[in-house]
C-alpha cells in the first residue's frame, strides 16, 4: 500500500478534518433518524464504509462525501476561516 505520507504519520490537521468531517456525518445521520445500514443502502455502499467514515478510520473520496451528503439532504461546502 502507498503511504500518503513520508514518514507514515498523518498530521494534526488532517486527524482534526476528519474528526470534524465524522462527527457532522454521524450527528446529520442521527437527526434524520437513519442507521448506518440504512444510509449505506441510500448510497449505494456498505455499512463498514459509513461506519469507518464516522469514526475517522476511512477517508473517502470527495465523490463519496457528495453522494452521503446528498443522501442526507446536504451539501459538501469548504469553509473560509
């Protein structure tokens, strides 16, 4: 597998985006009343992958995000801080 980074470890900032990231996709997930099952099937992809999106373990792609997004009836947006 290639390493994302040379040292192997990810940074602080990145750790921290996707702690955000999973946090709002689970909260998002919990105010609609859905499972994780039930959203995978929404997205067409499996419960693991939800599951490990909200947990930080799995870095999707932006084509990912956008389709649980949407299934969620959300957008995927970047912030200007």
């Amino acid at each position: 597998m290639k390493k994302r980074y040379a040292d192997g470890v990810v940074p602080e900032d990145v750790v921290s985006a996707r702690t955000n990231i999973a946090s709002q996709l689970r909260a998002a997930r919990n105010k609609v009343n859905l499972t994780q099952q039930n959203l995978a099937e929404l997205c067409g992809t499996k419960k693991s992958n939800i599951s490990r999106m909200e947990s930080g373990r799995y870095n999707p792609s932006l084509d990912m995000l956008v389709k649980v997004a949407g299934s969620l009836g959300l957008s995927v947006s970047i912030e200007v801080k």
